[in-house]
C-alpha cells in the first residue's frame, strides 16, 4: 500500500520556488462612464421606464446618497438598443450578452 502525503507536503509541492515579483498594479475599467447623478436618468431611459416616476424618485435617491461618483459599464446605449432582449425583465438574453463579449 503506498504511503499517504501529508497536507504539509502537499501544500509544499504546490507552492512556487523563490520570490514574488510585482510587474505592475493598475485599474481596467471600461469606456464607459457614466457620472452617479446621471445614472437614474440612463438607467430609466435604457430600461424604457421612464412612466414609473415613484420608482425613478426613489433610485435618485438612494444614487445621491451612495458614496459612487461613477458607474463604468461594458455595454453602450447603442447596443442596448440593438439588442433590447439585454435590458428586458425575464428575457433570453444571457448568450446575446455572451456573445458580445467574446
């Protein structure tokens, strides 16, 4: 019967040799940006619910107090529009996200 490691040798076994080096340390963020106090508005112009003001009121507010000053977003408005099955409750729209992000 062959004998069995123990975690300690496995874990050894599994950690590199020598030194870690830091290349670089930096932000991806995408092109994207939109300011907070400009997100209720995009938000309700892109999802087409612009008639729920009660809701829209609520959202500004909760955007004003949230520390956020910025949103940063890998779709655009244009592709939204193109595909509005992204910004549709329930829609089948996660291969359409998928896809576009290849």
């Amino acid at each position: 019967m062959a004998s069995m490691a123990s975690v300690e040798e496995i874990r050894n076994a599994q950690r590199a040799k020598g030194s870690a080096t830091i290349l670089a340390i930096g932000t991806a963020t995408p092109e994207n940006c939109i300011h907070q106090s400009d997100f209720p508005n995009y938000y309700f112009r892109v999802t087409k619910s612009e008639h729920k003001t009660e809701l829209k009121k609520k959202f500004n507010r909760i955007c004003e107090k949230s520390m956020i000053k910025k949103r940063y977003f890998h779709s655009t408005e244009k592709m939204l529009e193109d595909h509005p099955n992204i910004g549709a409750y329930m829609a089948p729209s996660i291969y359409m996200t998928r896809d576009h992000h290849r």
